[in-house]
C-alpha cells in the first residue's frame, strides 16, 4: 500500500471446462488472503472464451457457475471485485486503441498462438491473434499491479508491459506498467493418470482432474485411483517416476496446510492404499462445501445478477476514468459518459 491506496490485482479466468483442484490450491486459497489487503478484481473472461465456439447456453450456465464458486470458496463480493468481462464495455473499447498501437509481428510471435493455430482443425481466426491485446486491455483498463498468470499466460502480460510502456512514451505517463506474479512451482497440481503433465481444466481428462462441484464419491474414487509407481514408501521426490505420490503429497499437504515432512513422518510404515484412503476423506471434506454452497448460490438467480449487476457498475466507473484519459490523450472528442 503506497499513500493509503492498495495495490490492484487483476485476475480473470475463462468459463471453459470445469475450476479444478488445482486451480483452487494454485490460485483461489490465495485470492482469499490478497483480498483484504490489495483491491482485488476477479474477471470471468467469457469474451475471451469466444475465441473457440461455445455452445450459448452452456457459456452462460458456466459464466454464472464461474461467479458462485468464487463465493463459495471464500471470496467475498463486498470485498473483492467479481464481474464478467462483457459487462463492463471498456474492455472492447480500450482494446481497439492499444490494438492500433501493437504490431502484427508483435502478435505473430506469440507462443500461444503458434502452439493453438497449428492443431489440427485448430480455428484460427482474428480473435485468437489479437487474444493478447484484449487481455493487455483488461489489465491496463483497471491500472493493475500484478496480474496473477500461469506461466503459458506470462508471454502476454510481457507484451502487455510493452504496450503500457509505449502507451506512455508517446501520450505522457497514464498506465502503470504491472506485474505478473507466477505461482511458485509446488503450487502447481498435476494431472492424476498423468502426473508429469499439469490439471487442466479443459486439457486433463475426467479421470485425471478433480472438478471444485465434483460429487464427493467421484472425487474420491479419482483420488484413490491416482497414478503412482510400484514403490510402497510415502516420500517426496523429484524423480519423475515418483511424480505420482509427489503430486498427491503436494494436494495433502496444501489442503491441510501440513509440511510435506511431516507428512511423511506420519505415514512411515504405510502404504500408498492408507495414504489414497485418507487424502481422499481430506479431499471430500474440503470439497463438500464448496459444491454445497455453490449449488445453493446457483439457485439464487436473484443474488447472483444483484451481485454482477452492483459489481460491474463499480468496475464500469473505475474503467471510464482511465478511458477518459486515454481519448483525451489519443485525441478524440470527448463524449458525456
């Protein structure tokens, strides 16, 4: 906090697949405890998901879904800023202006873009090249600090640094340059049939991801049928043919805030069976609510939009004063908002 004013953090996700285990211990535990000293924004980037076809009204369940496990993990919307990308227009808006200012060989050297665009099949259209200046635009619209991202995303916050600095270097100082924050690598959950490959939610398949609104049986039948090796002793290692039981030490040990070590200790003796047994009691327990409260939530239509409705509003306003400065830098007339 500088002057009495918190650092912003921005962070969106797309409404595509399913939130998964991982993404809860490697990101939402920490949104959790950011919220209270930070201003913090949580984006459910259902424009950005366009860039692959989506079935309507499954984006639009997904979108909400989105919103009410948010909640029901802990984050609280008088507290953090949680809205939909499409509500607050500023996004497409500000995205055309930096979108004049990045060049195409900018865009073309994108990894991201190279790794989707050649599967085959792959759709590639406009949307998915310029994916990178929509997102420097949700970042740069709310003046943010640090931007949490996966290391596959870390590529576009560079470019959106880029952007900023050139931004200000041609109109005077107007966007703070942010900074991405990349989860530590032990917060990183693999995928449960193939532990050397990361839990996705779109990526992994159904048996090797453990979904935040899984019923509670099919989350522990997944943990108990979790990928390990032919050894028996429940150690830490960073072979990878002990990724299995390494993967499965770091869900224990992050769900239960226990040191790995200890872990260890207290399963000396023990086989993987005792071990499987207990981390999925510990994955059910933790679990439950979560889905329990956000079913809950999802049959509170009523909630939910007075929530994104009082939520886009505060994002749209904290947009516009950053638009305004923008036009009037760029040179264009300005209109009564």
């Amino acid at each position: 906090m500088e002057n009495g004013k918190k650092k912003v953090i921005l962070s969106g996700i797309k409404p595509t697949g399913q939130l998964t285990i991982g993404n809860y211990i490697g990101a939402m535990k920490n949104f959790i405890r950011l919220q209270d000293d930070y201003e913090t924004l949580y984006m459910v980037a259902d424009l950005h998901a366009l860039t692959v076809p989506q079935e309507p009204k499954e984006i639009r369940y997904k979108t909400l879904s989105v919103i009410a496990q948010y909640i029901a993990v802990g984050l609280d919307p008088e507290r953090s800023n949680l809205f939909i990308q499409s509500h607050v227009t500023g996004h497409t808006e500000l995205s055309w202006i930096l979108g004049c200012m990045t060049g195409l060989g900018e865009l073309g050297r994108m990894t991201q873009f190279k790794d989707k665009s050649s599967k085959p099949g792959a759709n590639i259209n406009a949307g998915l090249f310029t994916y990178p200046v929509l997102m420097a635009s949700d970042i740069l619209l709310y003046n943010a600090d640090y931007v949490p991202v996966g290391e596959d995303q870390k590529q576009h916050v560079e470019l959106t640094r880029d952007i900023a600095i050139k931004f200000n270097h041609r109109y005077s100082e107007t966007f703070i340059v942010p900074e991405p924050v990349i989860p530590k690598s032990g917060a990183r959950i693999m995928d449960l049939q193939n532990p050397l490959a990361k839990m996705g939610k779109t990526d992994s398949g159904e048996s090797g991801r453990i979904a935040l609104i899984d019923e509670p049986s099919i989350a522990a039948k997944r943990i108990r049928s979790a990928v390990t090796d032919s050894g028996k002793e429940i150690l830490y290692s960073e072979d990878d043919e002990k990724a299995g039981i390494r993967n499965l030490l770091t869900i224990y040990s992050s769900l239960t805030d226990t040191p790995v070590a200890d872990i260890e200790i207290s399963y000396l003796g023990k086989g993987y069976a005792d071990f499987k047994k207990d981390l999925a009691d510990i994955v059910v327990e933790r679990l439950t609510p979560i889905k329990n409260k956000h079913d809950e939530l999802m049959k509170n239509k009523d909630y939910l939009e007075s929530v994104l409705k009082k939520n886009a509003a505060a994002a749209q306003e904290k947009a516009y004063r950053i638009l305004n400065k923008v036009y009037k830098k760029v040179g264009l007339v300005q209109s009564a908002r």
